[in-house]
C-alpha cells in the first residue's frame, strides 16, 4: 500500500465542504483541517503508483475550492500501533 500525504490549500470560506468532499473520495483515509501555510492535509491510500496520479491531481484538485495540493509520499511507515502490536505476539491475555 502506498501513503501520500496531501497538503491543501482551499478558500477559506468553504473548508468544511472541501474537507468532506475530499473525506468521501474512496482511497482518502482521513483529512485534517489543520493550522498554518495550508488548510487541509489529507491521507491518501492506494495500492499502485499510477493510482496517485489518478487520486490527487484528477479528483482532488479538481473539487471546487481546492487552490493548490503539494504531495509527499511516504517511504515508510510508523505507528504505536504498530509497535504495540509486534511487542504483543506470544503474549496470553
């Protein structure tokens, strides 16, 4: 599986709409009105490289609303509950 984190720059007067709009796109696991240089950030989640091109530029940007996308894809990824996990194998509950 292949995360990108999408940072997005939406009017202002229409960052809930453009929040959910973005929420119910199928590959989006979750977004994030945030504080700062950009207004949303968005997980993205798809399985080829392809898809992104698919995802980001041909149905995010294209919402009304949405003024700028600046994509980062993740290499790796950590999480406590990943790690929670590991150090629980074997363990009897």
């Amino acid at each position: 599986m292949i995360t990108a984190i999408v940072l997005i720059k939406t009017s202002v007067d229409r960052i809930p709409e453009i929040a959910e709009s973005i929420a119910s796109l199928e590959s989006v696991s979750e977004v994030f009105s945030v504080t700062g240089t950009y207004d949303l950030i968005a997980m993205v989640r798809v399985r080829r490289h392809e898809d992104l091109a698919e995802m980001i530029p041909g149905r995010i940007s294209k919402i009304p609303g949405v003024e700028a996308t600046d994509t980062h894809v993740a290499f790796r990824t950590y999480s406590q509950h990943d790690l929670e996990a590991a150090f629980a194998i074997g363990l009897d509950s």
